[in-house]
C-alpha cells in the first residue's frame, strides 16, 4: 500500500471532486493523478531513481503535494525542509540527506546562491520563471507517452523529516509508506472522527509535520486540502468561511490569534467540526472560550513525535476533566515509563518516555535515522524508541509529559521538571512565555534559571516572580535566577531554543 495506490483509487471513484485548493488554483482527485504521474515520468526521465531523496524546498502550494507524491510513484524519498530555515541550515540538510535533486521556487534563487558550493552538483528542479542551467518544473510536466514507473516494492521509505534540533543537529528519521498510511490513514480518523467528507485547512507550512499529516489525511481517506501561503488569523476565518473548512489543526499559538476574529463574528465558522490541536499545551481559559463561541465544534488534542508520529491524544469531552494530560495512548501504540536503569517507573512517577508499534517502520514508528546507525542503534532497542520525554502516568492511563529528559534541573539532590515551573510562571498575567534551565551552582549543584518574556508595555520584578513561584509550588524548585528578555530564542518550528539560552546564561556545554 503506497500514497499513489491511495490517490489513484480515489481519482476513479471521485474523478471530480476537488482535492487541493491553493489560492485560486483548484484541482480535482482526476487532475491530481494526472499531473502526479506526468511528474513522475519527468523525474525519471531526468535520472531520479528509487532509493534517491529529493529536497524540496517550496512554499505552500500545489507544487509542493505533486512533488511528494511524485517522487513516492518513483520510489524516491522526499526531503521537504520549511521555506523559514536559514540558507546555512538549507545546507545542512542537503550536506546530511545527500539529495540527488533539489526543488525550489524561482524566487529563492538569490538564498539558494550563497549555498551554491555546498549543493554541489545536483540537479536543480525549478518552479516558477526560468533560471539558467536548471531543469523547468513545467518542463517535467509536459505529457509523454513513456509508460509510468514502477516503485519497487523494497522502496518503503518514504520521507526524510528532521527533528528540531533544538539540542543539537537535526537528525533525519526515516518515515515510511506505512509509516505515513497507518497514522493518517487509520489511526487519525479512528481517534479523530474525519472522513472523506471533510475540508481541511492547512495554517502551517507544509514541511512541518502538522502540514504533511492534513495532506496524507487527505490522500488517504478522499477528502479535500486547501492551502495557505502563510498563517494570517483573517485569512484564515475568510478562508474557513469561504472554503467551508470542517477541520482546522492549529498549535495553540494561532488559537490565540484566531480568538479576537472569532469573538468579533464566530458564525463565520459555522462550517467548522473539528479544531485539532497539537504542541503546546492549550490553556483551560482559552478553551473554554474557544468552545463558547464555537459550542458545535469537537476539539481534539494530541501529542506527537517526529520519530513516533501521534502517541496520544485528549477527547474533546477530556478537555476540561483532564485538562493538564496529553491524553491517553493511542489503541495499538504501547508506552512505557523507565528510570535511567531502563526498569518500569511506578504509577504516578516519572520516567522516561518509550514508545513502541511493532517492528519499526512496519506501523507508526520511524524506521531509523537516517544514515546514522550509531544514534539509531542507542534510540531504539527492542522496538522501543526513546524519545527523551519525561513523562508520569496516573491509575486510569492519562499521560502527562514533565519535561524533556536532558532539561530537567537537578537542584540540591531533587528533579525539578522545568515544563512544571514554565506553566507557574505563565500564569501571570504580565508573562507572554517563559523557559527555563539550570546553570551550575556551588551550593545545590544546578539552579533553577527562568527566562521571562512579557507582553509588551507590561513589567514585573524577578521578586514577584519569585514569590508567586512560591506560592504555588515547592521552594527547591522555584526560580534563583531571573532574566527578562525581549522574545525567547527560538527554531524555524517555534520552539524555545534552550542551548541558547544556556549559551546567555553563560553556561558551557
């Protein structure tokens, strides 16, 4: 079973029906497999082969699914990296995959020539206008009566997606065929509710895993994708309205920014049957202000992994009953909490996060980093993968992540888990988002270390800080070090660059 195989069925069942809006570009399931399969003839014919991985790097669009799909009809592997990332991080990835090809859009020629030693001799697939000594996409779409190839069966993987790196370099997991199917395919609707009949909205780019899952639930099940370029909180609800969006995934940063739209004129929406949350953890208060304006629309938030794809996921009626878990694990997806002596934690204590779905590869989890069998070999064991989470689980199987393994502060002989102290401290009014990090103390080993962002115009002292801390959780664990900054350093992803905050606080690695 293979992405094309999905979408060829649904184009002879549904030739008709739209599957991609991306602006004012509209195609049907027929003109997708049309256009995807002339693709995959042009990729061959330009020496794309099995086994080969191309790196695209386009903006949300049309182009951008075609290319993914076309290069699975050839047995290739898809390395999409987000248009946000920095030409020397655009480098790494093509340095670490060693792509055959690259795919990029004619206005990132400028960003794409300052790395052009480093891309090396690669063949350059161009969108857009013309760019000397590079292949045309428009070229490789012209018809042809060659007949289509055939991915051989041992071409399983699929996707090259790189992990964060929020600790170091990005690593490449290796997503399969399955990978990508049972998890969008089965699982997401079983947990989730879609189906065919619904109309997703896409607010992030669609190299980031939350964009690849709506267009794999998409080409799995039959259901409709519309695209935008860019999040824009307007857009978005013209587009919902417009496009008669029934499923919108988000991180809990775009509810915010969707908030004030919706509380000017929330019937724009009434189209609306599932909010899908991932990241983050979404704020009660803003919830429960989600769900009064918009009281026929079920939310659904799940916990996920580059490497394990969704873990866990929290009903909507679990939203308040137990609003402060990531939910309970998927059927068929095993979980496991160890100590550093890989032995089973008890019940309510913390341990770290192992995840296991059968043999690697063959259901949900990755089948290994690529081209990197030493990190592989210590990630995963006995199917098992160790995903660094600390996370404890109570009496009735909610999980409840506690920190990052390599985060958590060890201060006068106690864990102190920095994602508890973090949501303390956003707790305040003042407070935009806060990180925190331990840095070396003589007297207790590590101190907890708080880096403060506030909403602007707002101030506050460290003191009230401090002593709010205080109030609401144990002494050992509150704040000794207070640093206010202007934003918190953060990845292309979003997410808090904690290195660099020890870098700030003067801490050597």
């Amino acid at each position: 079973m293979r992405l094309e195989h999905l979408l060829a069925a649904h184009a002879q069942r549904t030739p008709g029906k739209t599957v991609l809006v991306a602006g004012e570009r509209r195609l049907t399931f027929a003109e997708l497999l049309q256009s995807t399969e002339a693709l995959a003839r042009g990729l061959s014919r330009c020496g794309v082969a099995p086994g080969d991985r191309v790196l695209v790097y386009l903006p949300n669009g049309v182009e951008f699914v075609q290319l993914l799909l076309a290069a699975s009809a050839v047995g290739a592997i898809s390395v999409p990296v987000n248009m946000r990332l920095t030409p020397k991080e655009l480098a790494y990835f093509a340095q670490d995959s060693r792509p055959s090809a690259i795919a990029y859009h004619s206005a990132s020629r400028d960003a794409l020539a300052q790395i052009d030693a480093e891309l090396g001799q690669i063949k350059r697939i161009v969108v857009g206008d013309a760019v000397p000594g590079t292949i045309a996409y428009d070229e490789l779409l012209e018809p042809s009566a060659e007949p289509l190839p055939e991915a051989p069966l041992s071409a399983e993987d699929c996707m090259i997606l790189y992990t964060s790196g929020t600790t170091g370099k990005p690593k490449g997991a290796l997503i399969t065929q399955a990978n990508c199917i049972v998890q969008n395919g089965f699982l997401n609707a079983f947990d989730w509710g879609i189906t065919a009949e619904d109309r997703f909205l896409v607010t992030t780019p669609m190299a980031h895993r939350t964009g690849l899952g709506r267009m794999i639930n998409t080409v799995c099940l039959g259901a409709t994708l519309v695209l935008m370029e860019r999040f824009d909180a307007e857009r978005t609800i013209e587009l919902v309205e417009r496009e008669r969006i029934t499923a919108l995934g988000m991180v809990t940063t775009v509810a915010r920014m969707l908030l004030p739209f919706l509380q000017k004129d929330a019937r724009r929406c009434a189209s609306l049957r599932h909010i899908i949350v991932t990241g983050e953890a979404f704020p009660v208060e803003l919830k429960r202000q989600v769900f009064e304006l918009l009281p026929h629309v079920r939310l659904c938030s799940y916990f996920a992994m580059t490497e394990v794809g969704s873990v866990t996921s929290l009903s909507h009626e679990e939203q308040f009953t137990h609003p402060a878990s990531v939910g309970r694990p998927t059927p068929g997806i095993q979980v496991k909490l160890v100590d550093d002596s890989n032995r089973p934690v008890p019940v309510g204590e913390a341990g770290e996060m192992l995840v296991r779905s059968g043999i690697p590869g063959r259901f949900t989890t990755m089948r290994g980093y690529y081209n990197r069998p030493e990190e592989t070999a210590s990630t995963i064991v006995d199917g098992w993968v160790r995903t660094g989470d600390m996370a404890r689980m109570d009496a009735d199987g909610y999980l409840y992540i506690v920190d990052r393994k390599k985060d958590m502060v060890l201060s006068g002989g106690y864990n102190v888990y920095t994602k508890e102290v973090e949501q303390v401290l956003i707790e305040l009014p003042a407070v935009a988002d806060a990180a925190v990090i331990g840095v070396p103390d003589a007297i207790y080993g590590e101190a907890v270390t708080a880096f403060v962002e506030l909403h602007p115009g707002q101030k506050l002292t460290a003191e009230a800080l401090i002593e709010h801390s205080k109030s609401r959780i144990a002494s050992y664990k509150k704040p000794r070090h207070v640093y206010f900054v202007e934003a918190l350093p953060r990845n292309s992803l979003g997410k808090v660059l904690k290195a660099e905050l020890r870098r700030l606080a003067g801490v050597r690695s």
